[in-house]
C-alpha cells in the first residue's frame, strides 16, 4: 500500500506487467513502421515514463515531441480539454503517433485528434498504456495501440499522478475505495 496526499493505493500492475505491455506496443509500431520514420508525441506529464520506455523498444527511425495538457482536477475529469503547451514542429508529411498514458472519457486523445488532423500528417496513430473502456464517452477513437484495459478506478504510478504526486513508482497502483 502507498499514501498520495489523503488517499491510500494497492499495488495493480507490477513493474513486469507494465514491460510487457510496453514491448507489446514497441513491436507493433516497429512492424507497421518497417523502413519508415515517425515522429513520437508525449502528452504530458503522464506520459514521460512511458514514452521513455516505448522509445528504447523502438528499431525504427524516431524522433520526439512533447505536448501539454490538463483535464483532471483531483481525482475527476473536469471533461474540458486546455492546452497547456503545443508543438512547434510542422506535422505535415510526418507519420504521428500519439503516446497516452491513460485513455478515460477519451476527452483529451479527442480534442488533440482534432488538432493534429488539421495540420494534414502522413498518419496519424494513438497509443496509450492504459485504456478505461468502461469509461470511453468517444465512439471511433483510433486506438491503435492499447497496453492494459483496466477497471474505471482512479491510478497512480509510472508518470500518473494524484494532484501532482504519486508518479515515481515504478509500479502502478488502484485507489482503494
Ligand atoms: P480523458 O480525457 O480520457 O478523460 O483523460 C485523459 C487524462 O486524464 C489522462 O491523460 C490522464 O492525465 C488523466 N487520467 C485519467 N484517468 C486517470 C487515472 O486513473 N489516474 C491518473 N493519474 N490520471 C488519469
Ligand atoms: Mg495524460
């Protein structure tokens, strides 16, 4: 059991779980993308760990951008997307995929697929460690690369955070109700 703030967590996926689900979407981007370069683009915070580690599986040619957004406030989704830092790069004629940590109500990979499609990619791909499908409010939401489908609980660990903190454990960890 851990503590963020005034909320304990026990232990959901081991630091095993989440190597195998990031090698599992490192092979298949390194297959869809044989011979060609993408560019990578992390949602922040969240997804820093993760990106890092999907990054160091990939065989393929490969650069990286970083993004900001904020929807949650606590433990909920506050359902409006801000931007908090874009992308200065040109899009245009670059293969894009898009790393998450979490898909939830899918609100965020929503706004910023409306974003990212205007500025005319080659392609554009999605990829979450973790995906709350109970949760999904988005129907057609290209998620090409799903790690873990997990239960519609709050989780903290591997870059996730609760009000800021929780994100330096290795492992990930589920609210206890
Ligand atoms: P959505 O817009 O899909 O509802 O939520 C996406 C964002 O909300 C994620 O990128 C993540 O930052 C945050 N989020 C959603 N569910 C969780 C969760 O269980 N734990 C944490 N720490 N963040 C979450
Ligand atoms: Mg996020």
């Amino acid at each position: 059991m851990i503590q963020v703030h005034d909320k304990q967590f026990e232990i959901y996926l081991s630091k095993a779980d989440i190597a195998a689900a990031v090698q599992q979407i490192a092979d298949g981007i390194n297959a869809d993308y044989a011979g060609e370069k993408v560019l990578l683009v992390a949602v922040l915070n969240g997804a820093f760990i993760f990106v890092a580690d999907v990054m160091r599986c990939l065989t393929i040619d490969c650069e990286i951008e970083f993004i900001k957004t904020q929807s949650y406030e606590g433990m909920h989704s506050t359902g409006n997307v801000k931007m908090l830092l874009g992308l200065e790069k040109d899009l245009k004629d670059q293969h894009i995929i898009l790393l998450e940590d979490i898909v939830d109500t899918g609100n965020t990979l929503a706004a910023l697929l409306d974003i990212f499609r205007k500025k005319q990619p080659k392609s554009l791909k999605v990829a979450t460690l973790l995906l709350k499908s109970a949760a999904l409010q988005h129907k057609n939401l290209p998620l090409d690369y799903v790690g873990i489908d997990i239960p519609n609980k709050f989780v903290v660990g591997y870059g996730l955070d609760y009000d800021g903190c929780g994100r330096q454990y290795p492992d990930i960890y589920q609210a206890v109700v």
